[in-house]
C-alpha cells in the first residue's frame, strides 16, 4: 500500500468503489488525508449530482466531514478515467445488465401468458 506524508505523519489512503447501475459508471472514491478523488469511468453525472453525491460521502463518513456543508470547496477532485477498472467490475457490469434484461422478459412473458389465458378463457365461456 502506498503512503504519503501529510504534515508530520504517515497517512495511508483509504478507497470505495461503487457502480452507480442507472448511470452505468463505476466510481472509485480515494481519500489521502483531508482530500478526495473521485474517478469516474464516464462523465455522466451533473454538477448538481456530484454535489450530492460529496455531500453524501461525507454523511456517511468517507470523506472529511467540512464537505457536507461546503461540497465545492476543498480538495475534492474529479476525474474521468476508467483504466483503474478491473475485469471483475465488467462482470458486475455485464451480470447486471443481464439480470435487467431477464427481468423485464419474463414480466413480459408473465404478460403474454396472461392475456392469452384470459381470451382463451373469454372465448370459452361465449
């Protein structure tokens, strides 16, 4: 693990990655200290959502609690780059997708199946 030095101390960086499914974007969250890099494997958040999203980082504790209140100020960085992505978040990625897919086959299935069954049973009874 790689360390900095941060005034007089030793500080070893702490990281989160998250899969934001609506947005399909990986993010990995670095912390070294009192600063923050957010990467982004797409740039498909608004500034309005990246807001939120420090504010809610720093709710929960991830990041330096000064950024709840004041989320554009500090060190808080942005960047996009996707090549710390590794092959299992593309399986995530890919599982995700498919479980999506499967779903919405078989509520349409269950659909079809069901409005044949009621004019099968409709014709029956006239």
């Amino acid at each position: 693990m790689n360390t900095f030095r941060s005034g007089d101390t030793w500080v070893a960086p702490r990281e989160w990655e998250i899969y934001f499914r609506r947005l399909d974007t990986f993010v990995r969250v670095d912390t070294y200290g009192g600063s923050a890099v957010i990467r982004a494997t797409t740039n498909r958040f608004t500034d309005e959502a990246k807001e939120r999203f420090v504010r809610y980082l720093a709710m929960e504790g991830l990041i330096a609690e000064r950024y709840r209140w004041w989320p554009g100020q500090g060190e808080v960085n942005w960047v996009i780059d996707g090549s710390w992505v590794r092959f299992r978040h593309h399986r995530q990625r890919l599982t995700a997708r498919v479980w999506a897919f499967l779903t919405w086959g078989r509520l349409l299935a269950l659909g079809l199946f069901l409005a044949a069954l009621t004019t099968a049973l409709w014709l029956k009874g006239h």
